[in-house]
C-alpha cells in the first residue's frame, strides 16, 4: 500500500513494512513496498536542482527543501537523449523507458528491506552504461529489489549525459571558479554520493560502508571517482564491469573546448548565453560524438592513468572483469587480407605474433579475430591492467571475472553470445525481467553471481559460504572467475593475447 498526499495533507493508508516515511535532510519522503512486503522503495527521489536554465553546464546545485512528505513510487524522467529503440543485442529490458525523457534528470532511488534507520546495512550505489551518451537509473534491468532482499541498500542515480553531461567551452571554464568545464556527469555522481553520505542513515544503510558500481561507461565513471580527489571519502569500495579508464587517454580541456566551440558553431550559437536559450531538444538532434570524461584538471586533475601510478587515487577494494563477447564493432570487419597488412603496418616486427593471438587466414576467421581484438582492448586491457595496478602498485586487493555463460536467446539475439552489458541481470539477479529461454541453470547463475556481489559490497571480499573460491587477483597467476555455468577460477585461456596487447600498449 502506498502513501499518498491530497489536497487537505496525507491519507491515512496502511504503512508500507518496515521504514515508512523517511525524512532527508531536504524533506520527508514516502515509498512503496515490493509485493512480499519485505523491500521498501523510494523512486525519484531530488538530489540536485534542476540543471536547467541558468544551471546548464553548472555543477550540480542544493535541492529546494520542500514541505509536508513528496510521494517517490515512481521513476523520475531519464536524462535528455535520443528516444530509445532496441537495436544490436539490446532490447527493451536493456534501455530507459520511452517517457518521461527530461534536461530535469537529478534524481536517485533507494531499495532498503531494512526495519529500522539503526540496521547501517552496507550500500551499493549503481552507475549506468550508455557510452556516456545515453542510459537512466529507470532501466528495467537495473531494478534494486532482489539485491535489497538479500541485506544490502541499493541506490542507482541518474547524470547528465551528452552534451549536457560532457560539453567544455571557455567561456564554461571561465565562469566555472576552478578553470575547468565538461565533466558534469561526473560532477553529478559526486553529488548523489554526497547525498548517500548525508542521508542513507535514514533508509537503513551504512555511510561508513558505501560501495559503488557500474558496468561500461557506469564502470568508466567508477575508475574517474576512484582517480578523484573530489570523491575522497565518499565510498569505500569499488564494481566496474566492462570498463575502466585506463584504455585511451581522455580528451585534455584545450581539446574538449575546441570541439565544444566547435558544437557552438554547429549550433549557431556563438556565445554560452544563447546556447543556454536553445531548447534541449535542438543540442540531442545536433549532438557531437562527445567522449565523455576531460582530463579537466579539476575533476581529474591529470591523466587518470597517472593518477592511480602516483598513489593520487581513493584507496578502495576492486571486483572488475569484462564478458566474453564484450566486443563492439562499429564499423564492418575489415577483409582478412586489410586486417593483416594493418598488423604489420602497426605491430611491424611482432605482427606474426600479434597474428597468432589474432589469425587472419580467411574471412571468417579475420572476423572473429576482430571481435575478440575489440573486446579486448575496449574492456580486457582496461580492466586487467587496473586490477594489476591495484595489486602491484597500491597493494590493494582486487577480484576479477569474465562472464562466459551465452545468454539464452532466440532468432537473431543468439549470434550475440555473452555479450556486453549481458552480466547485468545476473548481477541483479533479475532474469524475471528479462524475456529470454531461461534454463534453470541460469536462475542458479543469477543467484550465484548476486551473492558474491552481496559479498563484495558487505566485506570488499566477494567470498562467502557455499560458493565456489575466488582467489584474489595476483599478476603472476592472475586467476579469474569464469562465470558459466560451472563458475570456476582459472588463467584465462587468453591470457597471453592480453599479455601481448599491454606490453605493446593497446595501440
């Protein structure tokens, strides 16, 4: 039963179990329950001001405190973006809703299946995909409530993304007070943290014990925290799934602005007042093919890279991997023949052995070989290279995976395998939401990889009774957790191409 307001105040309902109405520190807010009555919901509630208006492309402001108790049961609108459509291996569970799609977006929610605000359960806050271009807190698969059930807090967030969450101009950078613009979908998860901080108490969580996580440019956005002094003390732990920052370089601020003037052009817009005029819709139709975090010197103050090398990183416990399918190709395979001659060209003396971890010898398998090379070097390097820094370097332990298990699919969707963002319903143990041909050994799957990382999030050791032993990561055996159907520790059968690809820097 939920809590309602009318006219005249609040209705007299039966109260949800366990919390009830919650009181933050910028107003009290009312939730609903899960069927069973053992998970209390809060959807939509404001961590920020509305960016819009002046507050485009201005760091995340204070909330307007409001009166009386403001009824959070639904979803807030997702971040200004194109409407979503299913399209490659991604169907409708996989994308934001339809509507509401809002420039307004600062809003967060909160799964607690705790009693009382005395329990301080260990939180989990999740950071969304999207290529930093897309995505909402408000996708189907990102649903808190199982994980809940099983003792922790849950808190997914929404951040401006595309040209609303990454655009950099002088005239941002000037009027910003710390000589930087760009990263303000960064800026955004600074502030839900701060909030976290601030308020979890009251929903049953623990602020000493905030653990955050994110798959693709969400596990992209966990690296850049990690990097930022801006983050210090926020969390204590640290998810990223099929990403890390630690693959190109970000754009310098002197790049980003020169292609925010750029977009300002495009825009017929020459100064940032008339580009804050522009209606949101107009910047998602023209929008660049922004790269999401600046090496801003703020936010981050150097390369992310150079950050973590220099011991200028948060100190944090690490469980990161990437699937075996995670490859993305943007652009049709090259022929065997161009994909050879393009090793030799880029890898010159070591190409035959760049060919061996990747052969070319006929179409078909040049194709395959490219998947796999894009796989590894957007999210195998990355990832492997960070979990390596975290133990050599920081001396910090660090768990890594690959998820191995194809997704059951039919018609088209099989060719797709256990591809990139496929982990996630595992993870949240919600196949129920998900219409795929699940087999029994998926659910068991599901509730197997949920409870190492209900593990993770209580101890920052994903272990725990009746699972299988993941050892942590160590660069000289560098075991992995292969999650299949028969989840097991391993050195990937791979791993020397890995090997190869970081001694010669990803190229």
């Amino acid at each position: 039963m939920l809590l309602v307001l009318s006219a005249i105040g609040l209705v007299a309902a039966p109260r949800p179990a366990g919390l009830g109405i919650v009181a933050t520190r910028s107003g009290r807010v009312a939730g609903g329950r899960s069927k069973d009555g053992k998970v209390n919901f809060y959807k939509g509630i404001p961590f920020a001001a509305p960016p819009v208006g002046r507050l485009r492309w201005q760091p995340p402001q204070p909330v307007k405190p409001w009166r009386g108790v403001r009824t959070c049961v639904q979803h807030a609108p997702s971040p200004m973006q194109g409407a979503p459509a299913p399209f490659s291996m991604w169907t409708t569970e996989f994308l934001i809703p339809k509507a509401p799609i809002s420039e307004d977006c600062l809003y967060l929610n909160v799964w607690s299946a705790a009693n009382t605000a005395a329990e301080r359960r260990p939180v989990l806050v999740w950071i969304y995909g999207g290529g930093f271009m897309s995505g909402g807190s408000a996708v189907p698969i990102y649903d808190g409530e199982a994980l809940a059930r099983a003792g922790i807090v849950v808190v997914s967030v929404n951040y401006r993304v595309g040209p609303f969450g990454f655009f950099a101009h002088p005239e941002l950078t000037k009027e910003s007070g710390h000589q930087a613009s760009g990263n303000y979908g960064l800026l955004d998860q600074i502030a839900a943290l701060h909030w976290v901080r601030a308020n979890i108490a009251a929903f049953g969580g623990d602020p000493a014990r905030v653990t955050i996580a994110g798959q693709s440019a969400g596990a992209q956005s966990v690296s850049c925290l990690v990097a930022s002094p801006l983050a210090t003390g926020l969390f204590h732990q640290a998810i990223a799934e099929s990403g890390a920052g630690f693959a190109r370089p970000y754009p310098t601020l002197a790049a980003a602005e020169q292609e925010g003037l750029h977009y300002a052009q495009t825009l017929k817009a020459p100064t940032l007042a008339k580009l804050r005029q522009l209606p949101a819709a107009a910047l998602v139709q023209q929008a660049p093919n922004l790269h999401g975090p600046i090496t801003d010197g703020y936010v981050l103050p150097s390369a992310l890279p150079e950050l973590f090398a220099t011991g200028r990183s948060n100190p944090v416990a690490l469980l990161t991997g990437w699937n075996e399918d995670d490859g993305l190709l943007f652009a049709p395979p090259q022929s065997a023949a161009d994909f050879r001659q393009q090793a030799e060209k880029r890898y010159g003396t070591q190409a035959a052995e760049f060919l061996r971890y990747y052969p070319a010898r006929d179409e078909v398998e040049a194709a395959a070989s490219q998947w796999k090379l894009s796989r590894d070097q957007l999210f195998g390097v990355p990832n492997s290279t960070w979990a390596s820094v975290q133990t050599q370097q920081l001396h910090r332990p660090a768990y890594v995976y690959r998820f191995a298990r194809k997704v059951p699919a039919t018609g088209e969707y099989v060719k797709y395998g256990a591809f990139h963002t496929g982990e996630v319903p595992y993870v949240f143990d919600n196949l129920r939401l998900v219409a795929r041909p699940w087999e029994p050994a998926d659910q068991q799957l599901a509730r197997t990889m949920a409870a190492y990382w209900v593990n993770f999030v209580r101890t920052g050791n994903p272990n725990g009774a009746g699972l299988p032993t993941w050892p942590a990561y160590q660069p000289t055996s560098k075991q992995t957790m292969i999650f299949d159907l028969h989840p097991a520790a391993k050195t990937l059968p791979d791993q020397a191409a890995l090997d190869f690809l970081r001694g010669q820097g990803s190229r």
